[in-house]
C-alpha cells in the first residue's frame, strides 16, 4: 500500500531537481513552500516533505529553521574519488575465509544497521509475484517438478534468460547456458573448467570477497591488478602479467565491481579482449551487477563484444529478486562439457520449482518493471548515501562514484585502521565491510564497504552519521 506514495515523492523530486539542473531554480534561492508545491502537483503535505527531505539528503536542498527550503549552495560533493590500487605485482596465496565467515554473521544480524552485506533487502525485492508463480506451479504440476532436472537446467528458463541476453547484443544458445546454485557456484564451475590447483587467477583489486573465497576453496593463486575506480583494471599491468606467460585464466566483473562500483567503456573491453586472445587466456565474467544500471542503458558485458571469444558468463538474479532462490547462471559456448560434468559431480543438478517460477515470471514482462523501479530506489540510496558520507566522514575522505550497483568504497584517512574501526562500530550496532577482506595481500586496511541496498530511513541515516563520527574520533586520535 505504500508503493503509491513512495513513487509520488520520488517523482516530485526529480521535478523540483529538473527546476535546478535547468536554472528555473537558481542556487542559494528559496524553493516553493511544502503547501505552495503540494497544491501544483497535486500531492498530500506528507509526500511533499519526503521529497524535499530526499532532496536535502541529496544536497539538492538545504533547510533552513524558520526559513523553508532553499536551493543548496553547492551541487557538488566535497569528498574525493580514491585513486587507482597499487597492490603488490605477484601472486599470493588467499586466506580470508575466517575474517569473511565472522563478517557474514553480524551481517546477517538483525540488530545490527546493514551496511555489511550486498544484499538487496526484502522489503526491496517484493519477491510476492515470485512467490505466487512458485506456489501456482507447486499447486498444478508438484509431482513434475519434485525430480531432478538435466544438470544444464530447466530448459524454459534457459530459453527465457538467453531472450534476455539478446536485448544488449549477447547471442546464446539455449544449450550454451547451464543453471547453477547462485553465482558462487557459476564461478566454481568456470574456474574448475579453466585452471587447476596452484595456478594463477588475474583479478581486479580490490574485489569482492566470495570470488576470493571460492578461489581459496580451490587452492588457487590470486594475481591482483591495479584498478582505477572509474574504468577498471590497468591493460599495461595486465599485458606484463600475461606476458610472463604464468596467468591461467582472469577473473573480472562485467560492470559495476564490487566494492569500487567501476565499469570498463567498451573500447577498454575490446582491447583486453585482443589482449587475451593474443595470449589464449579465458576470461571468466561475474556480470552480477549488469542489470542495477543508473544511465540509459546497460552496458555490455564482455561476452557480447567478443562472442567467439574463450568466455565464461556468470550471472544470478540473487541481487535484483531472490537471493534466497539461489538461481544463477553460466554460459560458454567451448567450455560446457567440463562445466556440465563437474556440474554433475558437485551438485547434480538445480532445484526445479524455483527455476519452474523464475522461467514464468521472465515469459510475463514482469521482471522488466521491477527491474525499472530497482534502478530507481538503488540510485537514491547510492546518493543518498554519498552526501551521509560526505557530509560525516573526517577530511581526507574518499569515496566512489558508481554509475550502478549498490555499494561504495570509502578510503579513510591513512592513520584509521578499519579492522578496529569495525569493532568499534559492532559495539555501537553498526556492522560495514573491512578493506581487509577485498584483497588476497591483506591489504586495503583504511578502507571500508557501505552496501546501500536497504531502504534509507531514519535507522540508516543515523548509523551512517555515527559511523563517521567513529572514524573521525579514528582519525583525530593519537598513534598508539
């Protein structure tokens, strides 16, 4: 029931924001009265002020007591983007598995404010449509659906996900897709189809903790690139690895990595493309994030540029409908007899009903409107968030400026150790991501991950502040 209301406010937002960018509204002039901008647009009082509460979150407006809402003074934010990584030029063997188990049980924790895991809330993902396709095709046909399937998967949904694939140019097969256990298992599956115990992985820096943990799991080495928060992985650092001849296979996000949020342009995507083909290197893609777009449109994974190419597709729907269905996804056109027999060997195969569900809900259009309306509430959270950060946080603060997903990485002062930061906040129930869990060479100790995938409200606005006053206090206090 409260659907309704919250599109109203977020659409008076974006018109009272199209007065300022267009210069009806001009900086530091006083905005239209809640009741004046009420009786315009038709909304109640209420609706009003969430507006310009999220606009003043957004530094759009400012209040002033006695006085209304103003045009802020500034439209930009004061904080920094962090520069490219610089992590060590060899290979290292990977333990994180102990700090990432610890992390996952306060994030998991209901007590505590959520800015530890990425995992959308709930309450975002209105799974209810899911849930009644579910229900209907237990109802109709539970008998046919309580066997196993062919390890590849369901075959309408492998139909329905491959339709999909067609709209950004990604030409797949029904036969070149196999449904996994999430995208966890789709990366196990493509590294088990590429390297063997002891080899070497080329990976973003930092990155997100699982690809590092199912690298551990398969006793792997993690050979981490320098990475620029905007475009990506350094190509020159890249080309002098594969060079020496000792890379099995890279490991890298399509769009939008998580923790920096950075996205590759497509030229960049082509010339490491040739890059790995000169060297016959496989790529193996995690486009988890693909879908969470905040410009006009999505951009490309790698496999679309390149769909000859030695490429390994993984992607679930856990971060945009049902984490807790576990249905994700991979696709390689040279690789899936290896996939599919260690498909069988450690799963044998997905659970029908879900993947029965998920096929009908495709074949509706649904998904495309929730997709819509998830864009829109992460790109506010992501914004809303960043002013919390910039207005909070101690100087000498960075901060990343995603153009989707729904984290961002915060670079704090060299002397705040974000391991004890992290504690800190576990006492005052704040739970974030520490840098160390990011990197395989432990490094990224000043950094954090804020996830923004839980509706903002008061509980969020206020642990954001407390968190920056903790890592002010951090910064402000004498070495020990």
């Amino acid at each position: 029931m409260q659907q309704p209301d919250l599109h109203r406010y977020e659409e008076l937002a974006r018109f009272v924001t199209g007065l300022v960018e267009s210069g009806t509204l001009l900086p530091d002039s006083k905005a239209p009265s809640l009741r004046q901008i009420s009786k315009q647009r038709g909304v109640s009082l209420s609706t009003a002020l969430q507006a310009y509460r999220l606009l003043e979150d957004q530094g759009v407006l400012e209040a002033r007591p006695k006085s209304g809402f103003y045009v802020a003074r500034r439209g930009t934010l004061t904080l920094d983007v962090p520069g490219p990584s610089k992590p060590p030029g060899s290979a290292t063997d990977v333990s994180v598995s102990r700090l990432v188990l610890r992390l996952l049980d306060y994030a998991a924790d209901p007590d505590f404010v959520p800015l530890g895991c990425a995992i959308p809330s709930a309450e975002l993902l209105s799974a209810g449509r899911l849930d009644r396709y579910l229900a209907r095709a237990a109802r109709m046909k539970g008998l046919e659906y309580n066997v196993y399937t062919p390890p590849r998967g369901d075959l309408a949904l492998r139909q329905e996900i491959a339709r999909r694939a067609l709209r950004w140019g990604q030409a797949l097969a029904p036969d070149d897709i196999a449904i996994t256990c999430g995208c966890t298992e789709a990366v196990t599956l493509a590294l088990k189809a590429v390297a063997e115990p002891g080899d070497t992985i080329a990976i973003e820096s930092p990155t997100y903790f699982g690809l590092l943990q199912v690298i551990e799991a398969l006793n792997l080495k993690a050979l981490e690139l320098p990475t620029h928060p905007s475009d990506g992985v350094d190509l020159d650092s890249l080309a002098q690895a594969l060079a020496s001849g000792g890379v099995a296979a890279c490991l890298l996000s399509s769009s939008f990595n998580n923790p920096l949020g950075c996205t590759m342009p497509d030229e960049k995507k082509r010339e490491l493309l040739r890059l790995l083909a000169r060297h016959e290197v496989p790529l193996i893609e995690d486009d988890i994030y693909g879908e969470i777009y905040f410009d006009v449109e999505r951009p490309k994974p790698f496999m679309a540029l390149a769909p000859d190419g030695d490429i390994l597709y993984c992607n679930s729907f856990s971060k945009t409908l049902a984490p807790g269905y576990r249905v994700g996804w991979i696709a390689s056109s040279r690789r899936m007899r290896k996939i599919l027999e260690n498909k069988f060997a450690f799963t044998l195969c997905s659970p029908a009903l879900p993947q029965a569900a998920l096929a009908e809900l495709l074949s509706s259009g649904g998904y495309d409107s929730h997709l819509r309306r998830m864009r829109r509430v992460f790109k506010d959270n992501v914004e809303r968030t960043l002013r919390a950060v910039d207005r909070c946080f101690p100087a000498g603060t960075k901060v990343t400026r995603p153009a989707g997903g729904f984290v961002l990485w915060v670079e704090l002062p060299p002397a705040v150790d974000s391991g004890r930061l992290f504690e800190t906040a576990l006492a005052e129930g704040i739970c974030f991501a520490p840098g160390e869990v990011f990197s395989a060479s432990k490094r990224y100790n000043h950094c954090l991950r804020v996830s923004c995938g839980y509706p903002w409200d008061r509980r969020i606005a206020e642990g954001i502040q407390a968190l920056g006053a903790l890592a002010t206090a951090a910064a402000e206090a004498p070495p020990d």
